[in-house]
C-alpha cells in the first residue's frame, strides 16, 4: 500500500479545524460561507453535537472562483466544486466531467479519489429510462472519452436532491489511492446490465495514507437490494458493509468512530434512523434528506475513518 509522506501527513477529515481547510461541507439550512466551503442541496434533518465535515491539510490551499466552478488548490490536492440549476441531466453531466478531467490533466492532478454527485429527481424516468441511469451512461461516455475505465474508481456517492439543485464535487490528488473492495457485494462495474445499460463507475472504498473513504453504501448484498420497507434492517445492513470495508483497509479504528453522512428517503422516518444510529453507538453523524439510486433503498450513508 503505497504511503508516501505526502499522503499520509497532509489530509484529514475532523468535526474541528485544527491545520488548514481544503474543502469543508455545509447544507442549505445551516450555510457557512468561507472560500472552503460548499454548501450541498440537502436539508439537515439532525445531526450529532457539534457535527462538522471538515478536509484539511498541513499546509494552505489557494482558491479561485468562477461562474459555476469553484477551484480549490494544494500542492498534492485539487478540489473542483460545480453547481447548476440546469434540466438536461446528460449534458450537465458530461459538461461537468468532461472539465474536471480536463482540468486535473492539465494541472497535473492525475488521480480521482473521491466524488459526490447531486442532481434532482434521480429515480425518474423518462422515455424508458431512469435518472440514475441517465447519469451512469453519461458518465461512462466521459470516462471514456478520457481513458479512464481501465483506471481505479474513485469512492462516490450518487444522490437526488430533493429541490431543482445540482451539485458536483471532486477531489484530485498526484498520487494514487488504494481501491477497496467490498466481499459481501458485486463490484459495482460488474453489475447486471438490467441495472442501467452502462454499469456504475465506483469503487466501495478507498484508503489514501491513513484516510479510508467509504463510498455511498446501503442494504444491497451480491448486487441485489435486501429487507425492503424496512429500514431499521436496511440500516443494520449498511453498518455490516461499512464494518466489511473497515476490517478490509490498513485503518485501526473502531466502526464508532467514523464520521458518517446519512440520506433518507422519507424525511418522517428521520426518528426511527436517529434510534438506530443511537442504538449502533455512532458518535459523528449528520443525516440529509436526499433519494436512493434505487426506489427499494430507504437509506444511504457514507463514512470517512482514520488512524489517530
């Protein structure tokens, strides 16, 4: 595993600022406005005290905003913000894409190790097609065209606002990351076809030093969703696929003390999601409302854990 200094001395994920911020993440009901953070389209529902998402280094960045992109530069990181408020979910997409690759090739940023994508409506369908498939083929196109479907996915995470609002965020470094592959699921570029006609482009975690990024991760076992209408079992579900790719990576931490981002489904289910989280123990957690990639999954969540 490759931990070169500049890895494992410069990021960081913390509920506190402690060295310099390079992205931090705020929700539309709680907006902190600083050149470091973007403010995701998503609704807090709750959150643990004195929750905060914050990625840092041991040494400034440097920020530059334009129309609807927004750079944030470090020595070994780029980080590329997009927003947008357009319809045409295919063009936003390889517009985004297409920049971003663009970009990190000419600044010499080769490796994409972390993505969020938001845009609305997500489980839709439009002449025979959903949304979230719309989106993978799009994207497949992109990877593609910028020869990186023979490359490591990056961790990512796909999930529909719940307003008109996109969001885009990408995280480059020069150096690569560690894939991590989850034993309890079908990689998620070997799905069924029947999912969307080009498969989706993640991998379930990835280690970068002493970082480990869990992808956007629910109740799906082999490659097929399990305990529908249930969400207190779909919760448990997800905790045994964090726990999977915690024991997989080289992190020693306990499955506590990550910092998770949870999406729910239904915002009146916000209740029994804040037991269950209580009931596991977790001490770092906000929960958004924002829709599935699929219409059974009633919730989502991502995670960040790190050696102390």
């Amino acid at each position: 595993m490759n931990k070169s200094d500049s890895q494992t001395q410069q990021l960081r994920v913390s509920t506190t600022l402690s060295d310099y911020p390079l992205v931090q993440f705020s929700y539309m009901n709680q907006a902190e406005k600083d050149d470091t953070t973007v403010i995701l389209p998503f609704e807090v529902l709750s959150q643990s005290p004195g929750y905060r998402e914050i990625w840092q280094l041991q040494a400034p960045a440097t920020y530059e905003k334009q129309k609807n992109r927004r750079l944030i530069q470090s020595d070994q990181f780029l980080v590329l913000i997009y927003d947008s408020q357009s319809s045409d979910l295919s063009d936003v997409v390889s517009s985004v894409y297409d920049d971003a690759f663009q970009t990190g090739s000419n600044t010499g940023y080769g490796h994409l190790i972390r993505v969020w994508n938001y845009f609305p409506a997500i489980n839709d369908n439009k002449a025979g097609m959903e949304n979230y498939q719309r989106f993978c083929v799009a994207r497949h196109a992109l990877l593609d065209r910028h020869n990186q479907l023979g490359r490591p996915n990056p961790a990512a995470t796909a999930i529909g606002t719940h307003n008109q609002q996109s969001c885009y965020v990408f995280i480059f470094s020069k150096t690569p990351g560690t894939v991590i592959e989850n034993i309890r699921q079908v990689s998620a570029w070997e799905y069924p076809l029947h999912y969307s006609p080009k498969q989706p482009r993640f991998s379930r975690a990835m280690q970068f030093g002493n970082l480990l990024m869990c992808s956007g991760t629910a109740s799906v076992v082999g490659h097929e969703t399990r305990h529908k209408d249930d969400l207190r079992l779909q919760f448990k579900e997800c905790m045994r696929n964090i726990a999977v790719l915690l024991s997989a990576a080289d992190i020693r931490t306990d499955l506590t003390e990550g910092l998770f981002r949870f999406y729910l489904r239904d915002t009146d289910d916000v209740d029994d999601l804040k037991q269950c989280i209580k009931s596991a123990g977790l001490k770092h957690h906000v929960i958004l409302g924002g829709d599935i990639c699929r219409e059974d999954l009633l919730v989502e969540c991502e995670a960040v854990f790190q050696n102390n």
